[in-house]
C-alpha cells in the first residue's frame, strides 16, 4: 500500500488561514469516511484533532476543521497560532483492512 | 483517562527479533470497542502502521510488513505485544502503541529502537 500524499510543508502568518490536503485513492481516502488527522510535535505522541473526515475529539479547538472531496480530504486551520507549528499526520482506512498515513506536512507558523 | 506505555529493548542486533510490549491503564483491553495498534516512525520520516491485534487475537498487519510481524494480547495483564523478526537498519525507528477504532485516539510516548551491532 502506498502511503497518501500530502504537501512537504506549509507556511502561514499568524491569523491566517490554510489547508493541508492529503490524496488517496478509491481503495483509502475516496472509498471510506475513515479519515482521521494528527498533529505531531517533536518527541510528543501525536495527538489526534479530527477523525471520520470532520469531527473534533473533545477539547480540540474548533480552529481546526476537515472535509473530503473524492479522494483527497483537506484540514483546515484557521487563525493560526504560534503553536500550531507542527507536522500533520493524515490517516485512511482502506480496503484491505489496513490503515495508511499520510507523509506528514510541517506547518512553519512565520 | 487510557494511558498507553510501550516498553522493550532499545538496541536491537542486525537479524534478530525486536520485541516491544504495550501496557495498558485506565482502560481494560477487553473491550470488544478497540482494536490495539502498532505505528513506528523512522527518523525524519512519516508515520507507518505496523498492524492491529484485536481483543480476541485476530490480527491484521501491514502488508510490507507482513511476513516478518506477529501481535499478541494479554488480556490478564493488561498488554499487547510486537514481535518483528530479521530486523535491519530500515527497522531503526520510534515505535508508538495506541488504542484505535476508525481512528487513533490514545498513543503511548513512543519508545526508540535502534537496529545496530
């Protein structure tokens, strides 16, 4: 299984918005609702801030937003803040019963 | 609040087995609601899943991986377990357990496993 793909890294000022896409295919990302995004700081677990394309585990901001169209699903982060400088993880369930990630993105808060 | 900790060896020789143990608390492993999974992390790269072991013993695995893995569980402790066999360098990375549904919501701190002589 290929990992999905996702951009190498992003960039955005303080109170900008932006979005992180991650593509799959009709076996992963376009087959199931089972796309889920972490964030990840350096030598933390990664923690979990959307799951099933667009809901939010409890006590995560609501800042953070997902969606999917076809095969790729997209995180949106908006007003973006000095720590949410990290790398994002996405994650799909695919036909094998398998999981797959994404390749992470860094996000660089400028 | 579920708290995961993998425990295990951090130096691993070429060609032997790594094993790594996943302690549970604050949850029971015997819900029949999560599957128990393994994920690595090689240095300066992205997240891989390793495979899942359920509360029954059924397992699925990665497929690049899948020769070389086997999961187990203990309900009565309370543990899952990894065991990768004829390790490399390729196999040097930090490795997490976590509880998972559609999803991966609660992840240990990860521990590393170097694979060298």
């Amino acid at each position: 299984q290929s990992a999905l793909t996702q951009p190498a890294s992003v960039f955005g000022s303080p109170g900008q918005s932006l979005t992180i896409s991650c593509t799959g295919t009709s076996t992963d990302v376009g087959a199931y609702n089972f796309v889920s995004w972490y964030q990840h700081h350096p030598g933390k677990a990664p923690k979990l801030i959307i799951y099933d394309v667009s809901n939010r585990p409890s006590g995560i901001s609501n800042r953070f937003s997902g969606s999917k169209t076809g095969n790729t699903a997209s995180l949106i982060i908006s007003g973006l803040q000095a720590d949410d400088e990290a790398h994002y993880y996405c994650s799909s369930y695919t036909f094998s019963t398998t999981w797959v990630f994404g390749g992470g993105t860094k996000l660089t808060v400028l | 609040q579920v708290q995961l900790q993998e425990s295990g060896p951090g130096l691993v020789k070429p060609s032997q087995t790594l094993s790594l143990t996943c302690s549970v608390s604050g949850g029971s492993i015997s819900s029949t609601s999560y599957f128990w999974n393994w994920i690595r992390q090689p240095a300066g790269k992205g997240l891989e899943w390793i495979g899942r072991v359920y509360t029954s013993g059924s397992t699925n695995y990665n497929p690049s991986l899948n020769s070389r893995v086997t999961m187990s569980i203990d309900t009565s402790q309370n543990q899952f377990s990894l065991r990768l066999t004829s390790v490399t360098a390729a196999d040097t990375a930090v490795y997490y357990c976590a509880r998972g549904t559609s999803y991966f919501d609660f992840w240990g701190q990860g521990t590393l496993v170097t694979v060298s002589s």
